[in-house]
C-alpha cells in the first residue's frame, strides 16, 4: 500500500434520516481517517434539515446532536438513487428499514460503494445471500451496523474464552428488551410488519450474535415461543442446541423495561456482562469472571467507542484492499439463524438448521 492509500480517508454518504443516523453520522465524522460527505432522503428538505439540524452554530442545531461544524460541506441529496451517483463518495451507511436493505445495499454496491448496513442484515436470508453476493461481485465490503464486536471490551471476553478461563463453554444466556410498545409511536418501522419490524430482528439479532460469537459455531436446532401483536412478534424466548450438547438461551421483547445482558458459561467458571450491546455508561464498560466459588473479578474498559472503532475497522478495510469476507459471513449466519428461530416460533415445534 502506497503512503497516500494508507492515509485515504474514506467519504461516506448516509442513505435516511433515521434516529441512529445521528449516533452514526457523529461516528462517521469523527472516526479515524473517514468524512460525512453527504445525506439522502425521499424527501427534498429532510436531508438539509438532518445537516443543520448536527450543524453547530445553525439556528435549528440540535445542541445535543450537532457535531458538524459550519465550514464542513456535506451534500444533500434528494434521493437515494441520487446519493448512489455521487462519485465522490467511497462507502455508504443504510439505516433504511429492514425491507429496504436489500434493494439498496444491491444498488449501492453496483453503484461502486462499500456498504455498512444495519442489522438485521435482511428480510430473510435469500436476501442476504443475494446482498453479500451483490457486494462480492463489485469487490466491495459489506459489513452489518452491530457495534458490540468492534469494543475492546469484547475482544478482551473473546480472549478469556479462547484461553480456557471459563473451562469448556457450556452455554450463553442472553437477554434484549426494552419497553416499545410503551415509549415508541405506534408507526414506529419495529411494529410494521412489511418494513420488516419485530423483536427477532430488532433485538433478537443481538442475542443470536452473543451465542454465534462465543460458541465460533451455528446451533443444529433451535425452538421458540413468540407473543404476536400489531402484526410483528413483541416477545420471543428461545432455545438453541449446538453440538456437544451446548446450548444458549434468550428472551427479547418489546414490553418489558431494558436490559441487554448475557452471561456465558463454562465447566469451571463464567462471564457475565450487564450490557454487552452498548455499555450503560461508556467511561465504565465492564464485564465480569466468576469462578465455581462464586468470586468475582470486575474488568473495566473505559476508553472506547464502538461505533468509532467499528467505523474504523470498516474503513482500514477499505484502505487495505483486502476484502474481509469474515464480516459478511457473520450477517449470514446471524440470519440463516434467525430465520429458523421465526420459523420455529410459527410453527411451535424445533427447527433443525440445514
Ligand atoms: N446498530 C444499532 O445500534 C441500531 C440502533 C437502532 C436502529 N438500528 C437499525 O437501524 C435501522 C433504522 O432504525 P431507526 O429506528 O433509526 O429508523 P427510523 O428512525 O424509523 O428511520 C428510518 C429511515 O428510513 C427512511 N425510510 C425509507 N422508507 C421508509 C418507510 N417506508 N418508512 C419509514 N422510514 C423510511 C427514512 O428516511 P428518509 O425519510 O429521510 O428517507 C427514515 O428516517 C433499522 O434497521 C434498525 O434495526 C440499529
């Protein structure tokens, strides 16, 4: 890699004005060697209002969500397609709901854009194998928008786990809810079924990613119950089996007050995190290691922000060259699991994966 490639920064658009765009953006803008450039939307004067709006200085800035500074030159656009055009821009960000993330990350890649998609990847998994094939055959990367991976904290569970503190893992327990029904709109996209809503993939996703990512396999079988209302599943607990008789457990939901944990098991001892998903507070993400006496070692790590760092990783892939097929292949399998656990919630009986 020449100097220059080495120290490209990458430009990005964002396809919506969607809430998380603002957490997002602020990471795009602020991450190492990487610019906001430009922001789409299906209506002409939301995209310019979404810049003002992070603009500080502007008379409609959000003091709490400006992060932009009046002489940076972020493009609107008025459509998505539009934004695709943009030969100025290396990588998009789709905070699109999930209905749409298919058709967009297709179009994006066939535009010459790398794609940092959010989760849950796709409707189902054929449209997320014709997503990561789209993207393999412009060679660009495709990357889900869950940032717990990219934390430090969890590269430091990751090591524990792989040098035997915990003995043999036995199994990952994991909890994902927060109140809905009770604090959102109800035309929120999480309860409109044809946009793709539903606890499974809103949060769920998270607790399957916290089974994949310990075990580093796919369950054979799964089983869940759901609650249904308003036309999406609002609750679902489930089971899966893995080989070995290993097994993880979780409970997601829409009606109940937020929690986003897990714990994972070994022979000799466990890791329990009260927040994997995104620390409480992030000057004190925190984990702990439990021994079979039951005495307990707190491991802090204070000093990262996931959605930085994700961003990061993200654009030193794009910077490299080299491709990381890794991520793509996580989207599948969280998908192809999360398809047979919306299966086996309909059809009330255990799914086997293929
Ligand atoms: N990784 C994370 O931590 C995280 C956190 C929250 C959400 N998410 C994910 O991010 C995505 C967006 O979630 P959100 O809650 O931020 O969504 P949201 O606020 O409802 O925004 C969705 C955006 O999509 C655009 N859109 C296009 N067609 C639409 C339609 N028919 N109905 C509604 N909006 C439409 C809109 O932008 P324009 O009108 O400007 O075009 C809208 O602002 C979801 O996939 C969600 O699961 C991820």
């Amino acid at each position: 890699m020449t100097t220059s490639e080495a120290n490209r920064v990458i430009r990005w658009g964002i396809l919506g004005t969607a809430r998380i765009a603002s957490k997002v953006g602020r990471a795009l803008h602020f991450a190492r060697g990487s610019r906001l450039c430009a922001v789409a939307s299906r209506d002409s004067e939301r995209a310019a209002n979404w810049i003002s709006r992070h603009t500080a200085g502007h008379p409609t800035a959000d003091p709490a969500k400006a992060f932009l500074s009046a002489d940076q030159q972020v493009i609107a656009h008025n459509s998505y397609r539009e934004l695709l055009q943009n030969p100025n821009l290396d990588a998009v960000y789709i905070p699109l709901p999930p209905s749409l993330h298919c058709e967009w990350t297709c179009a994006a890649a066939e535009s010459g854009k790398h794609v940092l998609c959010e989760k849950p990847l796709a409707m189902n998994l054929a449209e997320a194998q014709q997503m990561v094939a789209a993207c393999q055959s412009a060679n660009r990367q495709l990357m889900d928008g869950v940032m717990w991976y990219h934390h430090e904290r969890t590269a430091a569970m990751k090591s524990l786990l792989q040098a035997g503190t915990l003995g043999p893992l036995r199994h990952v327990s994991s909890t994902f809810a927060f109140n809905g029904l009770a604090d959102m709109a109800t035309d929120n996209i999480r309860f409109r079924n044809e946009l793709g809503g539903g606890v499974l993939g809103d949060v769920g996703w998270y607790c399957v990613t916290a089974a994949l990512w310990a075990f580093g396999d796919l369950p054979e079988r799964v089983q869940a119950c759901a609650r249904y209302d308003r036309g999406v599943d609002i609750n679902l607990s489930a089971l899966l089996m893995f080989s070995d008789s290993r097994s993880a457990t979780f409970h997601c939901g829409f009606d109940e007050t937020w929690r986003k944990w897990f714990e994972v098991a070994g022979e000799t001892g466990s890791i329990v995190c009260d927040d994997f998903v995104n620390p409480w507070d992030i000057a004190k993400a925190r984990f702990w290691v439990h021994d079979r006496q039951g005495q307990g070692t707190q491991h802090v790590h204070p000093h990262c922000i996931q959605e930085v760092r994700m961003v990061e990783t993200f654009c030193e892939l794009i910077r490299s060259g080299r491709l990381d097929p890794r991520w793509p292949q996580i989207s599948l399998d969280t998908q192809r699991v999360c398809d047979a656990i919306a299966a086996a919630a309909r059809a009330e009986k255990p799914i086997t994966l293929g």
